[in-house]
C-alpha cells in the first residue's frame, strides 16, 4: 500500500491481526496515513514516565497508546460486524467512499 493512502479513518472500529492485541478490536483514535500508522483505542499500550508539569507535581508513569502499523488492524464493517477489506466507489458529485467488500454496504454514513 503506498504510504498517504490509509484505508482506516479516525473513529473506525479495527480488528488487530497480529502482535500481543492480537484478536482485540478498538476504535482509532487518530490515523497517521503518511507513516501507514493509526492509534487505537486500549491497543499497544506502553507505559511512559512523565515530568512533574505543574499540574501533576509529581513524576508519575503514565499508560497510553502508541501507534500500529496500519497492516496489523482490519477494518470493521459497521454494517455487517464483520473485519473486512475495503472497496472505493465514487459518489455522483465524484466524492470517492468506502465500501464493505463482504456486505457491500457502505462504510461512511
Ligand atoms: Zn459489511
């Protein structure tokens, strides 16, 4: 897949396929299509120190999540339930969507 070209949006439910979260589903968070990476929701969480800020006097380590690579998550259907792959239509007014390739339905609302 070249890179820039992420099939998985922000707010999409993904299916992790490989790595320690392996079966595990979650939302993404944030999509980084030019490095082919997302953030999801409870997936690879690492443990990271934080400085004492002002608000939080205290060092503390904080869990949060850290990006996977975009070819260790499938996408959801929203329609079917069912991690699939991705098909691109074009709308009438040319706006180009994403569709279910088990279902058929569409992905955006
Ligand atoms: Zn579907």
């Amino acid at each position: 897949m070249p890179a820039g070209k992420l099939h998985i949006r922000k707010g999409d439910q993904v299916l992790i396929l490989s790595g320690k979260n392996k079966g595990k589903k979650g939302k993404v968070l944030k999509a980084f299509p030019a490095k082919n990476k997302m953030l999801v929701e409870g997936i690879n969480i690492i443990k990271k120190h934080a400085r004492p800020t002002p608000k939080i006097p205290q060092s503390s380590i904080r869990e949060m999540e850290a990006p996977i690579h975009a070819s260790k998550a499938m996408l959801i259907c929203p329609s079917c339930q069912q991690p699939t792959r991705v098909s691109y239509r074009f709308l009438s007014d040319g706006k180009k969507i994403r569709g279910c390739k088990k279902c058929g339905e569409n992905i955006e609302k």
